[in-house]
C-alpha cells in the first residue's frame, strides 16, 4: 500500500523537555541549580551550539546527555532512547573540555587503546589511527608521547579518539581550546564535513567566530536557563538595517547614490567605509606561503578528512573546503554603504553579564590503612629508643 503521508520532519537526535539540574550539599539541601526547566532538541545533520558564560549550565548539559549525571527532574532522549543505554553510548564520540589521556602512551597508542574499547578488530584499529593521525597533522609526531605534547596537540589527538568509532552523534567541549589558527580552521572544516555526511554536532564554545562559521543553530544559557534559541541567521541579523555593497565608484556617481539614498534616510544615518579581509584569512594567507619553504617539527595541517569519515562522498581536499572563503584576499577597492532604514521590529534582549562560578571543593585525603605488623614493629623501635623509661605498652 503506497503511504501518501507528507514528508516526515527531520530526524530528532537529541530531544531535551523540562530538563533541570539541582546539585545538593552532604545534608541534602540545594546548593546550586545548575540547569533549569531547559527545552530543546537537535536534528539529524545539525550543527547546534551551546553558548553561554563560565558556570551557565553548558556542561552539566553536556553531562547529562552523555549520561555521566543524572537530572533532578526532565526527560533526555539520544537516539530514542535514555542516555544510560550502552547501545547508544556506541554511537557518540565525546571530546571533553579537558582533555583525559594516559601521558605515557604515544599517539598511536592512544587511539588503539579507544579503538579496541570500541571492540574494533586490530587491522581496523591501525587503519583507523593512520587515517586520523593523517587528519589531525600528528603523523610527523606520533612516536612521542602524550604527555610531551603542548595543549593544541592534546586537542587534536582527543578530537582523533573521539573519532575512532565513526560516531552518529558528536559532542565537542571547547574543541579549538589552545589550538592555533590552522587547527581551528580544520576542526571547522572536519564539523562541516561530519554535517554533510548526516552526523549530527553538538558543539560548545567560547569562541563565538567559531560557532558563527559551522553552527545551524544555537542555545544561549544564562543562569541555567535558555534566554535565546534559534538559527544564527534569525540571531544575528539586524533587522532595522540594510547593506548594500559596490564596487568602487567615482565620486560624482557616489554623490548622486548617496543623493538618492538621502531623500529616505537622514544623512548621520548613513555610513560608507572600505571592507577588509579577516585576521585568521590573513594569518592562513602567509603560514601557506610559508610552508611551501620551511619545515617544523610541530603539528602540520592535515591533508584531508580521514577516509572511513568521509563515507561515500569522496575525498575532501584541503582546496575544497567550505571555508577557504576565509583565506583568500577581500578586494580593498570596493566600497560599502551601510544605509539604516527605518525600524521594522524592535526586540528588547537583556544584556548577559557578570560570570556565574562555582568554587571546587577541597578534596579530602584518606590516610592509607597500617597494617597491625607495621605497628608492631614500630612500637619496638620506639621502646629501643625511649629505654626502659619509656613505659610503652605492648601491642595487642
């Protein structure tokens, strides 16, 4: 029987409704309510970003999806089911603010460590970790161990592990923390391409360009709460204001554009200036003439996207990024005129401010159990050394 149903609507990956956080103090009483009463959901193939300031409620979130702590009250869905089910847990690979990794093991290592928690078969292991040390530029480093490694190489290795399984569902806290320019533009490239694959993204981060470049949408937490959500686009457009950009004209033909602009708008309202390129376009602009004569012995840039990553859909050269648009060169001779034009829809957002934080508790030291030999034995020493004057008593 044909099924005439319209089309269904994407695929939800991650569903969250009424979702709070409380954490309490040793009697029981609330200490701190980290998260509360959030809503969302992400979709199949999304980018989706969790903004906020320090102490907001992002990675207690994050926590609760990966099922590492349990809400106050709320539902959680990844995959359909609840965030406990192993099955589902095969399915995500976390990269977290800090990252974990056994400092003796070098990169190779590393990766087959994960890899065979994963129960992947050792010929796929190998595979795999040449594949993504290729990806994330450590190859040239791969026989020096982790813990010799500076913080931007412990982020690339940590975003290779948790890669290893070829997850559905990716989670990335802070993923271009310490990183230089150029791993921040392929850990850029890397979201974009898993986004055309059908992965879906869950990406936080303080570098807001960051989320701006890769992100469909985006939550912005303040005080627990979801104070905006929505695509970037519907965040962050201007609505009482309109760009026009041109080329550069002559100053008579200027003259007459701006005399038609101004029978609208008043003329303090309107701006011209020249557009500029942007600094990371820059910098990648003189490290790439630069490679092409030096050699270092640091992380290199990857070469393309590991293979068993990219599925079917074909290489994906460094050439032919989405954001290569950043490297190349804005025209310095093309004029912009910015006209503002009369307010359409005004939406009054309260600003964010101050930093919610948590102080961490001090850590309690438990004193190693003494065996009753060792005291006996210490208790003679003692004798021998206070003499008969010591009155020690002997050992039960």
């Amino acid at each position: 029987m044909a099924d005439n149903k319209p089309d269904a609507a994407p695929e939800n990956v991650v569903v969250v409704r009424g979702l709070s956080k409380v954490f309490k103090d040793f009697w029981g009483r609330s200490k701190a309510k980290a998260v509360d009463n959030v809503n969302f959901e992400v979709r199949r193939g999304e980018v989706f970003g969790l903004l906020g300031p320090n102490g907001s409620g992002k990675s207690t979130t994050i926590k609760m999806l990966l099922g590492l702590l349990d809400p106050t009250q709320g539902l959680i869905q990844v995959f359909g089911k609840e965030p406990h089910d192993v099955k589902t847990k095969m399915r995500i690979g976390y990269l977290p603010e800090e990252s974990y990794l056994y400092k003796y093991l070098d990169s190779g290592e590393t990766l087959d460590f994960f890899g065979n928690l994963f129960s992947l078969s050792s010929e796929e292991r190998k595979k795999r970790s040449t594949q993504l040390l290729d990806m994330v530029g450590l190859t040239r480093t791969q026989n020096r161990t982790v813990g010799e490694f500076s913080k931007g190489m412990q982020r690339r290795i940590g975003l290779a592990q948790a890669l290893i399984n070829d997850p559905d569902l990716i989670i990335l806290d802070e993923p271009t923390a310490g990183m230089d320019p150029i791993g921040c533009r392929e850990i850029k490239d890397l979201i974009l391409t898993m986004a055309r694959r059908g992965k879906t993204v869950i990406l936080s981060s303080h570098l807001l360009s960051d989320v701006e470049d890769v992100c469909d949408r985006a939550v912005i937490y303040y005080g627990g709460k979801i104070q905006a959500i929505g695509s970037l686009k519907d965040l962050l457009s201007e609505r009482d204001t309109i760009r026009i950009t041109t080329p550069a004209l002559t100053k008579e033909r200027l003259q007459e554009v701006l005399a038609v602009i101004g029978k609208d708008v008043a003329e303090d309202r309107i701006r011209i200036d020249n557009p500029t390129q942007n600094l990371e376009g820059y910098f990648l602009n003189i490290v790439n003439q630069a490679r092409k004569t030096e050699e270092t012995s640091g992380a290199t840039s990857g070469s393309q996207v590991a293979e068993y990553l990219r599925g079917n859909g074909g290489p994906v050269q460094s050439s032919d990024k989405m954001l290569d648009r950043l490297s190349v060169s804005a025209p310095v001779k093309e004029a912009e005129v910015i006209v503002t034009a009369a307010v359409i829809d005004t939406v009054d957002h309260a600003k964010l401010t101050g930093l919610a934080t948590q102080q961490p508790a001090a850590p309690i030291v438990v004193a190693p159990a003494v065996a009753q030999e060792d005291l006996n034995v210490a208790d003679q020493k003692l004798k021998g050394l206070l003499g008969d004057g010591g009155h020690s008593k002997p050992s039960n």
